[in-house]
C-alpha cells in the first residue's frame, strides 16, 4: 500500500515538474521576443550614432535599461506581482538596447584605443576584454547560486540594480570619451585606400548556423538542469555555469601565445572566443581592414547577433516545450546535428582568409 502512495505521489510530482518547465520555456520565450523586436532597431541606432556622438551614447542607454530591468524583478519578487511586468521590462530594457549594445559599444571603445598598437597588441587586447567579460560571467553565475539560497531572490537582484548604478556612474563621470571625429576632407581618401574583405556567403551562412546552434542550446541548458534527472539546485547551477571560465582563460591564453607567431584571422579559426564570436570577428577585421565607421560596423554586427539569438531562442524553446515529454534532451541532439553542417565549410576558411 505504502509502494503505491509512493509511486503515485512521484508520479504526479513528474507530471508537475514537466508542466513548469513546459510554462517556464514559453514563458522565457515570450520575454526573449518581448526584449528582441525593439532592440533590433535600437542597436542599429545607438551602436551606428556613437560614430557621430561618441561611444557613451552605445553604453549609457543599455546601462540604464538593465537597470530597471533588474529593478522590475526586485519589485516582482518582493511583491509578487504579475509576470506580465517583466514582460514590459524585457521590452524596455529591449528598447534601451540591451547586452548586446552594450558589449558592441565597448568593443567599439576599445577599438578607439587600439589605433597605435601593433596587429598582435591589438589581438591580446580584446582577447583580454573578452577573457574579463567571460571570467566575471562565470563568477557571478557561482556566486549567485549561494547568494539565492542565502537570502531569497530579492537580495540578488537588488545587489543587480546597485551594480549598475555603480556602472553607470563610472561611464557618466570617470570614463573619457575615446573617439575622435575623422577630419572629412582625409576620410574619403583613407577610405578608398582599403577595401574590407568580403565574405562568401555559404561560409557566413555556415557561421551563423553554428551560432544558431550553440546559443539555442545553451539557452535551455539551465532549464534541463533544473529538471530530472539532475534536478540541480541553484548552487549546483551557478557551478555548472562558473565551468564556462576555464573556456575564456583557454581562449586568452591561446590568443595571447599565438599572436607572436601567426595573423589576427588565422587564430580566429583557432580560438573561436565567446558565444557573441561575430563581435570579435569584426574586430579582428576593423584591424586587418582601416575603418572609419566602427561604430556601424559593430552595429551591423550587433543586429546579426540578436537576430541570430531571437531565432534560436524561439526554435529550441519550442522544441523543449514539445519533446519535454518524451525526451527532454532531444535539442542538445537538434544542435549538435546543426553544428556538423558548418563543419563542412572547415576546409574552405583558410581560403577565405587569404586577404591577410
């Protein structure tokens, strides 16, 4: 008697818990299109204006919408209020420009900055911004998983908001501005005196396929850890998501050791660093190629990148929904299948690159 009560009590526990995942992946999806459709337009806006206006005008806007980004979970948490607010706020902070503008207006800041330095020099620069980026990431995702079981989720996400109020402070009154205007009369001659590379299109589309493939897998990744059979707690969590550092520390060292010896575009097909790898990409070609929209570059770029993030979010988000029931990992399969199309393209890059 007590075997049954046992059995049926998990399995309704079973059915319970795949019916929260099913509403947490809808739910997330909602918000990934809630932040993406807005933001599209306001990277391509902020990230190309900052040519004209400087880099702050890309940093201060995306600072100030995730701040009340995070402010809006800490009232939702604290109050218990509908979810619809966050939907609002994924929409506003989607508007303010979002992660994505922010990382493209500091690469374009740092790019401001690399204009003297030697092509290696300008390789471990970025390496070293993205290693920093990538390292605090996984610090945080650690730390924050004690700090939840500490004391709740308010706490963390207030402790969120203060952080960014640090940050924007820091960009309004210490930070210098780092771009200087071209003179116009000079800008069309340097122009013209360098023609930026172009890409094939099957190997630019075996790239973005591979992005798809990655970043839609990695966005259900916590949800599976959450679910059985793991059934990972928040600690277990921030340790699975703090592994992601030893990746950047790899990449930097790589970087840092092969740029004495080889071109910028060469240790891209080595060290592919970071999930938004499309924003170092063009790094590395604003320093093979002289450009003088760096900012419109990094906006391009920025929109392909969210583009590419708001259609693998939605693909895999509704295939979990759709095969939790039968078989929950059938994604991971989906992406690595994705990800051996691009393979094929493997041969055909160091062709590409023979502009260096």
């Amino acid at each position: 008697m007590f075997w049954l009560i046992f059995t049926s009590d998990l399995k309704v526990y079973f059915l319970l818990s795949q019916a929260v995942q099913k509403e947490t992946s809808i739910f997330l999806l909602k918000s990934e299109l809630c932040f993406l459709i807005p933001s599209l337009i306001s990277a391509l806006l902020l990230v190309s204006y900052s040519d004209y206006c400087g880099r702050k005008v890309a940093i201060v806007p995306p600072l100030v919408g995730d701040t009340l980004f995070a402010l809006c979970y800490v009232l939702v948490s604290r109050f218990s209020f509908s979810l619809n607010y966050l939907l609002a706020a994924s929409f506003l902070s989607g508007l303010m420009g979002g992660p994505t503008t922010l990382i493209g207006g500091c690469f374009a800041y740092v790019a401001d900055l690399c204009g003297e330095d030697l092509e290696g020099q300008k390789t471990v620069r970025m390496a070293r911004l993205d290693m920093i980026l990538g390292v605090l990431t996984g610090l945080a995702s650690l730390c924050t998983g004690f700090y939840i079981k500490a004391a709740g989720f308010t706490w963390p996400f207030l402790t969120a908001v203060f952080l960014h109020l640090i940050n924007l402070f820091y960009v309004l009154v210490v930070l210098k501005e780092s771009l200087v205007l071209p003179n116009p009369s000079l800008s069309s001659s340097s122009h013209s005196a360098s023609e930026a590379p172009r890409l094939n299109q099957s190997q630019a589309l075996a790239a973005r396929l591979q992005g798809v493939a990655l970043q839609g897998g990695m966005s259900i990744f916590i949800l599976y850890e959450l679910n059985t059979p793991l059934c990972w707690s928040e600690v277990f969590v921030g340790y699975g998501s703090a592994l992601s550092t030893a990746i950047y520390l790899v990449s930097f060292a790589g970087v840092a050791l092969l740029s004495r010896y080889l071109p910028d575009a060469y240790i891209i097909l080595t060290f592919p660093i970071h999930l938004n790898s499309e924003l170092l990409m063009a790094v590395r070609l604003f320093l093979v190629a002289v450009c003088l929209c760096t900012g419109a570059m990094f906006a391009c770029v920025a929109f392909v990148e969210m583009l590419s993030v708001g259609v693998s979010f939605t693909m895999f988000s509704s295939i979990y929904a759709a095969t939790l029931s039968w078989f929950s990992g059938f994604s991971f399969l989906l992406a690595a299948g994705l990800t051996l199309i691009p393979a094929n393209q493997c041969p055909l890059l160091p062709h590409y690159f023979s502009f260096i």
